[in-house]
C-alpha cells in the first residue's frame, strides 16, 4: 500500500510539475530515445557526470512528455554483465544504468547507449564501434572536450539531444555548477587528490599531488546553493529518482 500510495504521489507530482514549468513550443530531440538508458566507459573519465546529466536530462524529457513513466524509472549501477541480458526482457520499468563493463556481446533494440572517453580520439573510436556494432548511440563524451566547454557546453549537448527548452538550459546549468564541485569535494566518489589532500600527512600519496581547487570552496555553502536550485527540489518530488540529487550513486 506505500509502495502504491508513493506512485501515485510521484504521477501527481509530475503532471504538476508538467503543468507549472516554463513552456516553450516542442523541439524535436536529436538524440535517439529507446525505453532504456545504459551510460558506459572506463572509470576516472568522468562515467558519473555521464550517468547524471543522461538521468536528469532524460527526467526533464520525461516530464514534459510522457510523465507518467516517471514513477518506473530505476537507477542502477551495473558490476555484473547479467544486467544488460535482463534489459531484453524487462517491460515494468524504464531503466538508466550505469557500467563500467565493455557493451561487448551486447545489444539490446530497447536500450540507447550513451559513453564517456578519456579524448577526442577515443571518443570518435567508440562511436564509430558502438555504431558499427548495432547500438543505438546518443552521444560520447569525452575529458578533452569537457576541459574545453565546461559544465554549459555539455548542457547544450544535451539540450538539443533531448529537445529541452531555453529555461531547462538554465535550469541544468546551474544545477549541475554547484553538483560537479560537491561531486568532487566531497562523497564517496570525490577527487583521489582531494581524498589525498584530506589524509594526515603519513598517509599522503605524494604522487597524487593536490586537488587545484576544492580547498577553495566553502563547500557548506555550495552544498546549501545546490538544494536551493528549481531541479534539485523537483527532483525532490519523485522517489524514484532523488537519489540523483547525491554526489553519486554510492553516496
């Protein structure tokens, strides 16, 4: 009965938060849409960012429309590859996983792929295969561009992907601002130089060198800007998807 009391709380919220938010005429996405999500690539590329901007942005598309899947949505973080088999079969839930694993041996007709590289090189390389292979690929993000246009040019990325209006742009960029500094300074998927520069002094790995920027955040205040923002509390509304408003899903 609270499972059902808690589904029909989220379907309300969502046709609310359809009927409130700023509306623009509906741009057509760019992006492939499937009934699955699968976010993939090597750990230290940057794989969580991936997973959040896909999740959240793919919440945005959801709500404006087709809400009332919202309440199915399941975030998971794959170790096993027995996950992807069981997306072949599953017709309950929308799935948006994250994996470390390779997509080899994989493919699933239901199931958009999105992947993270450490470079431009690499990331021309996956698409190329993925494609090549039969996935269905939205984007490949990679380190080097992401030095290159920040935390606003991967939003626009994801804008166009999704069809998002001028006001979901705002939305997420501020959104995720203060989300990727509280990704790296604190939880437990912060920055190895910053968990570094947090150790006594005998602990420190002197190879690791120090983290350029968290000691200088008052990340106490961050974390306070990050719960203000319009995405953070509508995310709030849907227990199926709250665990995104964490550093990562560890946390």
């Amino acid at each position: 009965a609270a499972a059902s009391t808690a589904t029909k709380a989220e379907t309300a919220a969502a046709e609310g938060g359809r009927s409130t938010r700023h509306r623009t005429a509906n741009r057509t996405p760019t992006f492939p849409i499937r009934t699955h999500v699968v976010t993939q690539g090597k750990p230290r590329t940057a794989t969580t960012l991936l997973f959040n901007m896909v999740a959240v942005s793919h919440f945005l598309h959801l709500l404006r429309r087709d809400p009332a899947k919202i309440p199915s949505v399941s975030l998971s973080y794959w170790q096993r590859p027995n996950g992807y088999r069981a997306l072949r079969v599953e017709r309950k839930k929308l799935v948006v996983a994250k994996s470390h694993r390779t997509l080899d041996n994989f493919l699933c007709d239901n199931t958009v792929v999105f992947a993270a590289a450490a470079d431009k090189a690499e990331a021309a390389e996956m698409r190329f295969v993925l494609k090549r292979e039969g996935h269905a690929v939205a984007f490949v993000q990679d380190m080097e561009t992401l030095r290159e246009v920040g935390i606003a040019g991967l939003v626009d990325e994801y804008v166009a992907g999704y069809g998002l209006s001028e006001k979901e742009r705002g939305d997420l960029r501020e959104y995720f601002a203060s989300w990727e500094i509280l990704r790296q300074c604190c939880g437990q998927q912060m920055s190895q130089k910053w968990r570094n520069d947090l150790m006594p002094e005998k602990f420190k790995i002197p190879q690791y060198g120090t983290h350029p920027r968290c000691a200088t955040y008052d990340i106490d205040k961050i974390e306070q800007t990050f719960m203000r923002t319009e995405l953070y509390a509508l995310i709030e509304k849907y227990p199926s998807i709250q665990p995104l408003n964490k550093p990562s899903l560890n946390d």
